[in-house]
C-alpha cells in the first residue's frame, strides 16, 4: 500500500499524507446482522482517499482475492441530494465531463458508461465472479431521474447511481515488481473524472 500511495501522489497531491493505515479496510468481518458468521474476509481491500475511507470523497479502491482482483477509483454510491448535484453540475458543464470519460484512453480501460455488470455474490464483496472486466458506473436508473429533461442528449450519465471505474487485473498483476506504477497508470486516467466529482461532492463533506 505505502508503495501504491507513493505512485498515486506523483500526480495526486492530496493523498499523499496517507498512510495504509489510514487506507486498508479491517480483516474482520461484522456479523451482528449477517446470515454469513465467517468472522474474516476473503480478500484484502484498501480506500485511498484524501479526506479517510470513510468519506465521500472519490478515491482510489484495491481489491485481491485469488481470481477476484481489482483496481478502482471514484464515488460510490452518493446519497441522493450529492447525485443530483453531480448530475447537475454534469449537465452545466458536459463539455469539461465528456473530457473527462469520453476519451480513447478512458473508454479503453473503463468503457462506456452502464455497459458493464456488477454483481457480487456475497454481503461481503468477496466473490467479483459476476463482475466485468471493465467498466463505468455501478448502478443506474432505468428510465431518466427525477427532475432532469427525459430528452437530454447525454441521458447516460445522468441514469448513473455513482460515478467510479473499476479494472480487474488477475493475481500476476500484483506479482509484478512494477506492479503499483502500472496501477497508479491506469488510475491516473480516472483523475479528472474524480477532481469533476469531488469539487461537487466536497460542499458536502
């Protein structure tokens, strides 16, 4: 972790005060209201973010677990008033957010948004057997929210529930010397996407 933090803050000032402390998540699971008693998770996972891992602002996710590895950046599932101003803000300036994710680089490691499937198998998010390769938007509603022009040439991104990218890679990925400047490669491409988001989401935190 300290080596991943390292390469992310070359281009990403704010996290660069973070530690893996501050980053990696508990190996115990909470089973107070789980059907699943196992008391430990089967992957290792960390949340480097400037403002904790347990803030709202976008960051940078790692998960490994044989089979199931992952790198990713973003907002995860924002509570409704900071969607709406996201998608808001998305609308008033399409121009600088279609920079943002509609770009060769973007679209080849992330794709396109609500093209992907993202669908755990556990409480825990242990099992990523359900989810793609790539992708662009976790959740999303079917139809055009609340509020918001049902004709809006860009309706894609306002059906969006979060606003993160994923990449799975397989347990080589990690094996590589290189392996955290590789990472922090591809997570850099997500950048200006996560700078858009937070200067929203920031008003609230």
């Amino acid at each position: 972790m300290a080596e991943l933090i390292a390469e992310l803050s070359k281009f990403d000032a704010t996290i660069a005060k973070v530690t893996p402390k501050d980053a990696v998540y508990r190996f115990y699971r909470d089973v107070r209201f789980s059907a699943d008693k196992s008391p430990y998770k089967r992957h290792f996972g960390a949340y480097i973010s400037a403002k904790g891992k347990k803030s709202l602002h976008a960051g940078y996710y790692l998960h490994i677990q044989p089979g199931s590895c992952m790198i990713s950046a973003g907002a995860y599932y924002l509570p409704t008033n900071i969607l709406t101003s996201c998608r808001n803000a998305i609308m008033g300036d399409i121009d600088t957010w279609r920079k943002c994710v509609d770009n060769r680089e973007f679209i080849h490691y992330f794709g396109y948004p609500n093209d992907s499937e993202w669908q755990t198998k556990t409480e825990s998010g242990d099992d990523m057997d359900g989810i793609s390769e790539r992708g662009f938007g976790i959740a999303r509603l079917k139809t055009c929210p609340a509020g918001f022009p049902r004709d809006y040439e860009h309706i894609e991104y306002l059906r969006m529930k979060d606003y993160c990218v994923w990449r799975k890679v397989d347990e080589a990925f990690f094996a590589d010397r290189d392996w955290a400047k590789k990472a922090a490669r591809i997570l850099k491409v997500a950048k200006p996407m996560m700078d858009f988001t937070n200067d929203v989401i920031d008003d609230y935190e």
